[in-house]
C-alpha cells in the first residue's frame, strides 16, 4: 500500500504553527472614533438709545428725556395741548454666522410714570433712514407704524439683521431708527371763584356780588416724562421669518 503525504506551501505552514504554538488565539483589529458635532451660531447683540451714542451694553431699555415736553425755559418752553414732541431711538444689532436678528415691542413693553400729561400722550410711530428724517413731514408721510396711547405702544417684528453669513463685530452693527411722535393731550383744569363786596351809608347797607374763571396751566409737575420702553429681540434660521 503505497502511502501518501500532503505538503503545506511554507507561508501556510507557519500560520499554522503561530496558531498552535502555546494554544494562542486569533484577533481582529478594529479601530472606531467618535465625533461629537457643534454647531456654532455665532455671536448676537442687540442694544438701543438715543442716536450715537449706543454702546453694545446699553442693553434693550430706552428712557424718554424726562424734559421732552419742556422744563419751562425760555429755549424749552412747556408745550401746549395739541403740540407734538418728536424722539428718536437708534437700534443696533450684531449676529455672526447664519443667524437673523429681528426686534419687536410686544403688549405692555411701555412703562408711564410719569405726569397726568405724560400719561395722556397720545403716540404716532415711523421708521426713517437717520435721525434727521424724524420730522412732523415725516409723521405725516407715514408709513405709521403705530398710533395710540403712549402706554399701549405695540411694534411687529422687523428685521435688522439678515441670515445671510457675516462675520461682523458689535463694533460695526445694523442700524435702524424709529422716530415717536407724542401729542400733548388737553388739560382739563379750571378755576372757579365769587367775590362779594358790603357797604354801608347812612345806616343803608349795600351789597354786590361777582364771579370770575380761568382755565388753568398745567402744573410744572405735569410736564414730568417718566417713561421706558422695553424692547424685545430674537435669532432666526435661514429661510426663516422675524
């Protein structure tokens, strides 16, 4: 019987002595690497006051001039029913990256503490390209934004800044500017009062009596603006809407 043998081809051959050797086990390497992502919107900002003079901190609140209908002056004069007192407010926004910016006034943004006739202000908004254009000719023009009592000032939201991307710095914001109008209500005081006068002649007794009145100027007291407005600010996606 003639016996055969079978020859291993040496590469095999030694794979299989690595294995046996010393009861040795076979291993799959793997490598894995986990990524978390971020999405970075970028830097936003937004601040209001009086035009030029805005810093980035100034944060969303404006305050009326407390003497915007007048401290009694001879280059101030208090201002009379049915006159209009004009103000202007600058609006800075900041948003880098594919952020929008957009800014309203929502019910109750308006505090009034002020005098009985800065509560009666009756108010008249318009947007207007600088603060130069904040005019009567421009309250006229409109469009108007908003006309009412001072307190119930509403503003839907706008725009400031696009989502378009941008790298821009709160060094160089979006400016826009908002002029108010506010009319100084009537006032409604009077004075009222009779004067009598007796005299006497010869044991006759003469009597006359006489009335007079005036319509009263405000007090100084009236004249007093106390009033802040809050304003409310919000990021937006591209495609999206303020």
């Amino acid at each position: 019987m003639t016996r055969r043998r079978v020859l291993w081809p040496y590469p095999v051959a030694a794979l299989a002595l690595g294995l046996l050797a010393g009861g040795g086990t076979v291993a799959l390497w793997s490598e894995s690497e986990s990524i978390v992502p971020v999405i970075q919107s970028g830097y936003a900002n937004f601040a209001v006051g009086d035009p030029g003079s805005v810093a980035p901190d100034a944060g969303a609140t404006w305050s009326l001039p407390a003497d915007l209908l007048g401290d009694g002056t001879a280059g101030n004069p208090y201002l009379a029913a049915g006159e209009t007192a004009l103000a202007v407010v600058q609006l800075d926004g900041t948003s880098q990256g594919n952020r929008g910016l957009s800014w309203n006034l929502p019910a109750g943004a308006v505090t009034v503490t002020g005098g009985e006739l800065a509560e009666g202000l009756t108010t008249t908004v318009v947007a207007v390209a600088d603060p130069a254009g904040c005019t009567p000719a421009a309250i006229t023009a409109g469009p108007v934004l908003y006309t009412g009592p001072i307190a119930g000032i509403t503003l839907a939201p706008s725009t400031l800044v696009t989502a378009d991307y941008s790298t821009a710095t709160v060094a160089d914001p979006e400016t826009a500017y908002r002029c108010f109008a506010f009319t100084v209500p009537a006032w409604s005081g009077s004075y009222a009062n009779t004067g009598s006068v007796s005299a006497q002649n010869g044991g006759i007794t003469a009597t006359d009596t006489d009335t007079w009145n005036a319509n009263l100027l405000p007090p100084a007291s009236a004249y007093v603006v106390d009033v802040t407005v809050e304003f409310d600010s919000e990021t937006f996606r591209p495609g999206g809407a303020p």
